[in-house]
C-alpha cells in the first residue's frame, strides 16, 4: 500500500490552523479524497492526516467517522480506515439520480432565483470560463460545485439544497476520472442555462440542464481510462493537476 503523500507548503496554507472545526477538516479530507490525493485503497492515519492538515487527531477522527457514514472511507477491524472506491454501478446510480434531481431545481428556480443568485450563477460561470481559458483546471471542480449548489439554493427548497450539496460532493468524485476535453463545452452549457434563468423560462431551464447532466454522463461513460503517472518513489501522482469536471 503506497504511504499517505506529503503535502507542500503551498497545499496546507489553506489548512494550517489548529482551531480548525471537524466539519472543515472533513471537507479538506473529502476534496483531496476526490481529486486523488489519496488513492481508492489507500490506509488513512490519524496521526498523518493531523500532521499533514495542521490539527490535532480529535477532529481528524470525527472526520474519519463521517467520511465513512458518507461512502468516502472504510474501516477494517484491526486494519484501520482506507479510502473507500467507488464502484460503476454506484457511479451510474449517481448520475441517474441527479438527472432527475437537478432538472427539478432548475425548473423551479427559473420562477424563484433571485436577482442576487442569478448575478453569483453568472459571476462563477465568467470564472469558469476564464480558468478554462487560462488553464487553470485545480479552479473548476470547485467552481463547477459550487455552480450546482447555488442552482439548488435557487429552487427555494432547502431539502433539495440539502440532497444536491451532497449528491454534489459524489458527482465530483465521479467526475475526478473524466478528461478535461469537456470543459469548455461545459461551462457553456452553464451560460445557456443562467440565460434561461433570467428569461423565467422554466421549460428551458429543465431542459438546458437535463442536456448538460446528458452531455456529462455521455463524456463519463465514454471516457479513456489513462493509467495515472507515477513518480519515482512508486506513488501515483494524478490527482488535482489535469483534471476537469465534465458538468
């Protein structure tokens, strides 16, 4: 079993903080879970992860707990917790679901999206955009979640805010595979989707975003499977560089 990576400087910045609550150590766990930082398999110690992610092992262990009751990790009794693998059936159930949740919400939020929302849709539509154009490609998992949450907020219903924000975290992990080719095709569809939005047109919306979860899920199933680099010491190194969500 390959060892847990060192994180650079630059990788921890963001996380060096001691009084780090466990719910933001859980997402730094999960969101180098799903870029690949640590491999479907792969043992994750309390003692390494506090070291790496500048905390105590309290938070770390509350972390672990909750990363399992979401699917993200595993234990083994006397073995420890590894990172849990996520299978094609479970994929195709996960696409299937959003393909039925996300037209929902976009239909409703075309009448119920504020002026606000709307504005937050575009700006992270423009940012999307420009990091595809300038290569920044660690920028869109990020701001491509954060496009279909606000997407959710817009509909009103905060049980559907709830299940999209979750169903959004395992889409990005299905999604961790995908190519970047998609990118630009993606962010585009985004755009048709904030116009629909701000004409009111419900019909549209739906549809605008059950093509793109289809265009998506096409891009997923049709995907090349390239084996991941490996560095010197044996460690698969994809992961946050070159990697795109396809929606």
């Amino acid at each position: 079993m390959p060892p847990l990576p060192q994180r650079t400087e630059d990788d921890v910045d963001s996380t060096r903080n001691p009084r780090m609550t466990k719910q933001q150590v859980c997402r730094a766990i999960r969101d180098d879970i799903i870029h690949g930082l640590y491999a479907p398999g792969q043992r994750l110690t309390e003692d390494t992860l506090a070291e790496s992610y500048g905390v105590s092992r309290v938070p770390v262990r509350e972390a672990l707990r909750t990363l399992e009751a979401e699917g993200f990790a595993y234990s083994r009794p006397y073995a420890g917790t590894f990172v849990a693998e996520l299978t094609e059936d479970e994929a195709a159930d996960l696409l299937e679901i959003r393909a039925l949740l996300e037209p929902m919400c976009a239909s409703r939020a075309a009448h119920r999206r504020t002026p606000e929302q709307l504005g937050r849709l575009k700006e992270l539509t423009a940012l999307g955009q420009e990091s595809v154009r300038t290569g920044r490609l660690d920028d869109l998992t990020r701001l491509n979640s954060r496009f279909h949450e606000v997407l959710a907020e817009a509909s009103g219903s905060t049980l559907l805010t709830q299940l999209i924000t979750q169903l959004g975290w395992k889409i990005a992990w299905v999604y961790a595979v995908e190519l970047p080719r998609r990118a630009a095709d993606s962010w585009y569809e985004h755009e048709r989707i904030c116009d629909a939005l701000e004409a009111r047109d419900a019909d549209a919306a739906r549809r605008l975003v059950a093509e793109h979860i289809g265009h998506a899920t096409t891009a997923y199933r049709l995907r090349q499977r390239d084996p991941a680099p490996v560095d010197a010491a044996g460690t698969a190194t994809a992961g946050r560089a070159g990697t795109a969500p396809a929606g």
